[in-house]
RNA sequence: GGGCGCAUAGCUCAGUUGGUUAGAGCGUCACAUUGACAUUGUGAAGGUCGGAGGUUCGAAUCCUCCUGCGCCCACCA
C-alpha cells in the first residue's frame, strides 16, 4: 500500500459518521444476525436517559463503559444485547413543558387541558428523543436499535397495568389515607427522593398551648400547632413523668379548641428545645409515625392548595400557611404564651422540580407495601427481604462491593412507597370507579359509568421493570428466555437509590429472579477542578464539542481511563486532546506499518509453525510476540472483570512504549540491516502484521472508529464482529528480561552519548549479561546495529568479541564509556556520579542483606520472594563491585 | 444524629487477597529529531504513601486513635 494513500494525521470527523452509518446497515447490532454459533448470551439494558434534554458527559461515560462491556462481549462471541430506549421521566419532562406552556403563552397545563397538555408533552418528547439518540450514535454506541423501547409506549403501558393489576390482587398495592409530601407549587405528591433540602433561617418559637398548660413546647412552624393532638416526650424524662397519660381536652387555641393528650415515645430527643415535642399527625411524617403508635387522632389543618382549611379555626381558615404562621405567633404573644423566640438554621424541603415548599399532608394516595409478609417459594418474604436476599445471596453483586452496604441500609429502611402522582403525563393508574365500586384492570371495564382514576404512576414504577419490559414481558417472548437476568446493569451511583433498588424490587417480585447479576457503578464527572459541572458555574465540557474536536474515542478514552467504578473523575480538555494524540499514534503506527510491509510478506519456514503461528528469530521478534501474548492474556482478564481503566491503560503503555517506540525502530533496522537472514524483511512484516492486527482488536472496544477505520482498509472486513485474539504460546519470561537488558545498553549508550562523556568512534564494546550467549548472537548483531544507529555511531556488522566478561548492563555501559579511544569525560563529574551510585547500592546491598540474613524472615517467607530478592541483591553487589573498580582506578 | 468514602510525585490518579529498591499520565527541566507520528523521541529531577500508636519476619495495604476533606441518608420538632 502507498503512503500518500494514508493521510498524515488521523481526522475523525471525516470517518466517524460514515463507519456508524456502515455499523448500522450492517444489522450487526442486532445479536440476531451475529455470525456463528453463539451458545452464551450476554445483554445490559442502557439506562434510559430523560427524554427532556441533551447528551451531557454523565450520559458519555455511560455509553463509552457500556458500549466496551457490549464490544468485547461481541467479539468473545456471546450473543450481544444492548438495548436502548427513553424514560418519560414524568415530572421532569411535565414541568419543563409546563415552563415552555407558560413562558411561551403564558399558560398553565389547566388552561389547555389533559388532552391539549399531553399532545404537547409529546411532541416535545419526540423531539428529544431523536436528539438524543443521534447523540448516542456519535459516541459509538452499538445498541440494537430495533428493540428501541420507550418507557411509556404502548407495550410498556400494558405491561405496567398487568404488574400493577397483579400487585394490587396480592395486596401488595393498596390506597390509603395517609401522609404524603405534597408540592404546593407542582400540585402533585413527590418522592423523598424528589425533595431537595435548602438551609433557610427561621425563627424558633417556644410556648405552652395555654397559661396553665403544664409543658412548653417548641416549633419554627406554630400554624401547624391548630393541629395538634398530642405532646410526646421521652419516657425517661422525669420532669414530665406524673402527665404522661393525661389527657387536656378543649383547650382554645389560636381560634380553635385543641385536645391534648400527653404521651411517651423513645423518638424523643429530651435534649431538644424543651424536651417535648408537639405532635402535628398530618402534617409531619415523623408526627404520623408517633400518632400511629400511640392511636392519637389526626386533624388536617393544611389543604392541598397550600392554605389554612376550615378546620384549622376561625383565625387562620384560609390564609396561606406564611400568613397563618403570623397570625399565629401574634395570638401567642398576645396571649403571653411565648417563652422565647430566637433565629435558628432550618432544612427546608423543597420539591426538586418545582421549586415549591414540601408540606406534608394526608390524602388518598396509592401505595406499594413494601414491607407487608407474603408467602413465595415455601417462605415468608417481603418485598424488601427479597430484594435484601437477592443481594446478600451474590445472586446481583454491586462494584464498588462497599456499595452493598448502602443498598443493605436502603433495603431495611424503605417505607411504603407512594406510586400515585397527580400529573397528566404518565402511565394513568389503572383503576376505575363507579359510585362504590373500585375496577382494576388491564383494559377499561365494561359498561357505563366508570371513571378512571385520574393519577398517574411514580415515573420509577416503570423504570423498575425496565430489565423485563424490554425484552418483551408479559409475553413469554424467547428474548426475555435468552436476555433475562441481565448480565450488568451499568449506571452512576447517584443513581443507585432511585432506580436499582426500584428495579430489584420490583424484578424479584414479578419475576422471581433477579433483574441483573453484577451492579457497575460509575462516578460523577467533575472539572478539572473536582466541582460538580453546572450551568450556573458555566464549567459544563460539552461531550458533543469533545467529539467534534477531537473525536469520539479520544473522548470515549477521556472518560475510561483513569477512572475506577464508584469514584468520580475529573476531566479536562487537554485531557481528551492527551487521548487524540494517542487516536493519531495508532494511527500512524498502522500508517507505517501498511506502508512498508510488503505485501507479500509470509513468515520464511523457520518462522513458521503449526497453523500460521509466527516465529520469531530475532531476540526483538520473539520480546514483542512474547509481550503481545502477555498483554492478550492480561488484557482479556481484566476486561473479564470490569476493570476497564487497568486494561485501557496496560494496552496503551504496550502500544506506545513498547511496540510504536522500540520494535518499530528496531523493526526498521532489521528490515534493512545486512544481519537479517534469509527472508529478509518478509519474516519482519509478518510480525508487523500480526500485532497490528492483534491491537486493532485488542482495542476496538474503547476505539471503535479508529481501529475499524484502520482495519477495514487494509481487510475489508468488520472489525466489529472479528474474535477477540487468544494467546498464542509466544509467552517467554526469559526472551524479556534479556530484551530489557538490551534496553538497558541501548539506553546507557544514548545518554553516554548525549551527556557527551564519549566522542562518537568507530566502534563498540558492549555485550550482554545473558545467559546463552550462542543463541544470542545473531541478535546481538541486530541490536546493537540498532544502538550504532541510534548513538550515531558506525557499525561494520562485526559481532562483538564474546570473550569481554561483563557482568551486567550498567557495566557496560561504563566500559564504554572508558575503553572507548577518544573519552572526553570530565573526570570530576563522572566521580561525582559514580560515587553517589555507590551509596544507594551500598545502601541497598547492606539493607537487603541484613533482611536475608533474619533467620524469621528466611523460615516464613515464600521462596519466591526471596529468590527474588536474592538475585536482585547479586545484581547490585556485582554493579557495585564494578563501581569500585572503577572509582579506584 | 446514622452510614460510606478519600488523603500516595507539582497536578490527576493506579497500586486485586500484606512480600523483591512504590508506578503511570500530565506538567517541569535537559537533550535529540529531514521519511509513521512535533498530535514526536530519549532521559532527569520530583514521594518520610496525612499524623501517632499497634499486629507481623515484613505494612501504602490489616487494627486503633487523631487531623483535614468529600458524599449519602435521616432530620433539627
């Protein structure tokens, strides 16, 4: 092949869409049409991302780990699923087009009604959605997008109404009278997950509900207080002992009459304010709790539009809970039952969405009951244990293993989970009433008169059977036979309590199995100074600038290596710009090679073996097979296990630092050089060849572009779905430590040379501490033509004199230095030099021998290391012992 | 308040069951470079592995305490 043929440097933008394009035709992502007999199966579902915005690099990191899991698994053979599909995202995606509504028109959903209001969701999510998936494809991502699934299409609505029909016939869904966090502001209940916490001052009231009531307590939200039942304090409190138990009924207050019951629960915290805590049931879900324990009666005095009800008193009955906050505290002081009033900090809940005030009140809600006992398989289960056994069984292991623990503390503490949602947008419960009858169905009942129940579901209770839904349950579908459990499911930790422990959940439940065996979980992407990327902080590094600029596998590399699960990374520009360079040598590695092989290159007969297998003849030919084989195996087991980042950069150090920087050179001089027999070049080539291969292989998972750019231009094949290399039994310990005592040489002599300690002559001294000198000859003569070439000093091709005795490499080097006609070393530097050497190996020397000689030490260490550290010892003692010589002469 | 984690070279981080003189990338400095690549090459400097104890023949690695950061959950009535 002609070099002009090969552009300079490699370009991405003028591969990447047409290789994806290629990619897709192909039908290859599609594990359908993989090629061969493909007995295991391997599948990871890709989280799906909110159909409200753009690819951000939470999303890249996700699709470059999980499109590497997907690849090598392709190549390994396995029947590779990667499924993609969108989350409706029910309150992100309403509330944004709520904003748009409002911004654009300056209306509210109720204006343009559920039906109007759900076109445009819609329409907005459609939009998105393409976004989206074209942003995927630019990162390479090789999901089989004929199993696209969307969380809210009709497949997975019916599959939510059969789980949720199937739930509640078991009494694992139920609708209750209960407190729930309401956001005022989105008019809809929310999640615990969904609140946000914001620090705000507040002032911190202390007071008795009347002059002779006989217990003060404390509150920043007197309103509430029109709606107390109780005074709870700690059973071991003895100041408020001799009341617990009483009751004080009609006690007017605040425009109302309150009865209050005195009662003792261990959540109180005596050191707290007074140590008594007024008790508000429907307005605090840790009151509700004490309420529940103790049988106190509840009384809403908050109503869903976030003002005062008619219950709350004469006083405050409709006033905003900001005003009746006032009002109240005013009528205390009035009444001159405020003991204090002082400025405390104060956590806010918030609704993460809207912005709004969270407040807790009762209402008709739907829930799931998580924690209610049930018989399945002969024991009795909750859906919690289930999900707690799944995890403690290893059936699903989590990475980073500490992970576990905080899924084990989410498992024994979740509450019943509120599904309902009074949004629009979303999978509607699937519940119909007619005056006292209540349907649950799959389909709407028959007859007249029913209406549906107006809620939606908990965006999470779809996304909790994403495993299964995508595979096609309810159907018993032969992919959800093949694809279920998945293999991994891979996601950012921040997102572990929200949607894995939904998705055990629910998966155990349903499915009796669990939805995955391994959790990967991936840290956040910060900048390069460690802060969260944020509009506000204008820090964000776009993934799709990143690709534009420099590529998407220098990006996918950015995001890879360096990074280990469970931890956040941090990432920078010039970081990704590191990784283009790395693209471009490859690149020009490949561009060399294809080159200046010839393109008859066939191994010569002694090069040959078996099947095809390459030879090597020269030490430089059977280091790199050697080292290649290493590496196959190395990298292959820790792809095997998910250390993606250790495997990126163990192949990265080989392809630069030994392939591109040393057999390339030597590789030249080789093909050249007089030393090379018989076939010349040819045998070289071959070798060439074979690692190239090997490398685009080896790193087609993290680059997929590149690599198969590269190998369809000289292969005409898909790279794609080529096996993944094996080793080839070119493993040779002793090939590489003779090898690295040759770098070692070449090395001395460069920087003898370089700190002009020698003039360039015509001739050099230098051998090898080897062991079989025969065997190395002709090797020599190629390495050390190499040296000559690179220390610019002459070669005649003579082999060196195999009598010199040199013990060792260092030493060589010195003899070179001082036989060499011509030194110009400066005498007191080179001392200088020579004794601080002498020092560290003294150092050394003594320190190691002290250890060899513990006789402890001896009888309890393996044999291993100390052999090693023996001949390690030897090795210096012999460079030391050629220092004094030296120092001494 | 409960839980988890981090601290290793100037910076970003590896370090897989405790074991041979602690590694990489970037940055810095010096030198080199006309055919694969300046998106380059070679080398050097740079670390008491946060501190103090302990276990062990042996500790960056295990235990205890301390210091400084970070995160999650609960929640301040």
């Amino acid at each position: 092949m002609a070099k002009s043929e090969i552009p300079k440097a490699y370009d991405a933008t003028n591969y990447e869409d047409g290789i994806y394009a290629a990619w897709e035709a192909s039908g290859l992502f599609n594990p359908d049409n993989l090629p061969g007999d493909r007995p295991e199966a391997f599948s990871i579902v890709l989280p799906p991302p909110n159909v409200t915005g753009t690819l951000h690099m939470g999303h890249a990191v996700m699709l470059a780990i999980e499109d590497i899991m997907v690849r090598f698994a392709r190549m390994r053979g396995k029947k590779a699923l990667w499924i993609p599909g969108t989350d409706h995202a029910a309150i992100a995606t309403s509330t944004k087009v709520e904003n748009i509504l409002f911004k654009t028109e300056g209306k509210t959903r109720h204006d343009v009604g559920r039906e109007d209001f759900l076109r445009r969701v819609e329409k907005f999510a459609q939009d998105s959605h393409d976004t989206i998936v074209n942003q995927a494809k630019k990162m390479g991502a090789s999901l089989d997008w004929s199993r696209e699934a969307y969380t809210l299409d009709a497949k997975r609505n019916h599959a939510v109404n059969v789980a949720f029909k199937r739930m509640y016939d078991d009494g694992l869904i139920y609708r209750g009278h209960r407190v729930i966090n309401w956001d005022p502001v989105g008019q809809t209940t929310i999640s615990d997950i969904e609140i946000v916490y914001k620090e705000v001052e507040a002032t911190l009231y202390t007071f008795r509900y009347a002059k002779d009531f006989p217990i003060a307590i404390s509150t920043t939200r007197p309103e509430t207080k029109v709606g107390d039942t109780a005074v709870a304090v700690h059973p071991d409190d003895e100041r408020y002992a001799a009341f617990i138990g009483k009751t004080f009924e009609n006690i007017p207050f605040a425009g109302t009459t309150i009865s209050i019951k005195v009662v003792a629960d261990k959540e109180v915290d005596p050191t707290f304010g007074t140590g008594a805590l007024g008790v508000t049931p429907a307005h605090s879900l840790i009151d509700a709790d004490i309420a529940a324990r103790h049988g106190l009666a509840m009384k809403q005095v908050i109503g869903a539009d976030g003002r005062m009800t008619v219950d709350a008193g004469t006083l405050v009955a409709g006033q905003t809970t900001k005003e009746a906050r006032g009002s109240v505290a005013a009528w205390l002081r009035e009444q001159g039952l405020i003991e204090r009033e002082e400025k405390t900090m104060q956590n806010l809940a918030t609704a993460e969405r809207s912005g709004g005030t969270v407040e807790p009140i009762p209402m008709l809600q739907w829930f799931m009951a998580v924690r209610k006992e049930f018989e399945r398989n002969g024991k009795t289960v909750t859906m919690c244990s289930m999900m707690r056994d799944a995890v403690e069984s290893g059936k699903t292991k989590i990475v980073p293993e500490r992970s576990e623990k905080t899924f084990f503390q989410w498992a024994d503490n979740l509450r019943d989970w509120n599904i309902s949602r009074q949004l629009w947008y979303g999978h509607r419960v699937p519940v119909w009433y007619r005056n006292d009858e209540t349907f649950v169905g799959i389909e709407a009942p028959e007859g007249d008169g029913w209406t549906q129940d107006p809620d939606t579901l908990d965006t999470w209770f779809s996304a909790g059977m994403w495993t299964f839904t995508t595979l096609g349950w309810p159907e018993k579908t032969a992919d959800l036979a093949t694809y279920h459990p998945t293999s991994i499911l891979e996601t950012g930790y921040d997102i572990l309590f929200f949607w894995v422990v939904r998705m055990m959940l629910m998966t155990t439940y349903l499915m009796d199995e669990v939805p995955f065996k391994l959790v990967y979980l991936h840290g956040l992407v910060r900048d390069e100074q460690g802060r969260k990327m944020s509009k506000s902080l204008d820090n964000i590094i776009n993934p799709l600038d990143m690709i534009a600029k420099y590529g998407a596998d220098a990006t996918r590399l950015s995001l890879v290596i360096g990074s280990t699960p469970g931890n956040d990374s941090k990432l920078s520009e010039e970081k990704v710009a590191g990784y283009r360079n790395f693209t471009n040598k490859l690149w020009n590695i490949s561009r060399f090679i294809l080159s200046s092989v010839d393109d008859n290159h066939v191994p010569p007969p002694d090069r040959q073996e078996g099947t095809g297998v390459v030879v090597a003849s020269t030490l430089a030919d059977r280091w790199i097979l050697s080292r290649l084989d290493a590496v196959v195996a190395s990298v292959t087991r820790k792809l095997e296990a998910n250390e993606l980042s250790a495997a990126g950069e163990e192949l990265r150090d080989f392809t630069w630092n030994d392939f591109a920087d040393w057999y390339l050179e030597i590789a030249k001089v080789q093909k050249g050089s007089e030393v090379e027999r018989d076939e010349g070049s040819k045998g070289t080539d071959a070798i060439l060849m074979t690692v190239l291969e090997t490398l685009m292989k080896l790193w087609h998972p993290f680059m997929p572009f590149v690599t198969e750019q590269i190998w369809s231009s000289f292969k005409g094949t898909t790279l794609m779905v080529e096996a993944w290399p094996t080793v080839a039994g070119n493993c040779d310990e002793s090939v590489e430590r003779d090898f690295d005592l040759v770098r070692d040489v070449t090395t001395a002599i460069r920087t003898i040379r370089s700190e002009r300690r020698v003039e360039p002559k015509a001739e050099i001294t230098a051998s090898l501490g080897v062991a079989d000198r025969r065997e190395l000859l002709v090797d020599q003569a190629s390495v050390i033509s190499q040296l000559a070439r690179l220390s610019s000093l002459s070669f005649d091709g003579a082999l060196p004199d195999a009598g010199i005795p040199i013990v060792n490499v260092q030493v060589a080097s010195i003899l070179v230095s001082v036989e060499t006609p011509g030194t110009t070393v400066d005498p007191e530097k080179e001392k200088a030099r020579l004794e601080a050497e002498r020092d560290q190996l003294d150092a050394y020397v003594a320190s190691t021998d002290a250890k060899l000689a513990n006789a402890e030490f001896a009888s309890k260490a393996p044999e291993k290391v100390v052999a090693g550290m023996r001949a390690k010892r030897d090795e210096a003692k012999a460079k030391l012992d050629a220092i004094l010589t030296q120092l001494s002469s």
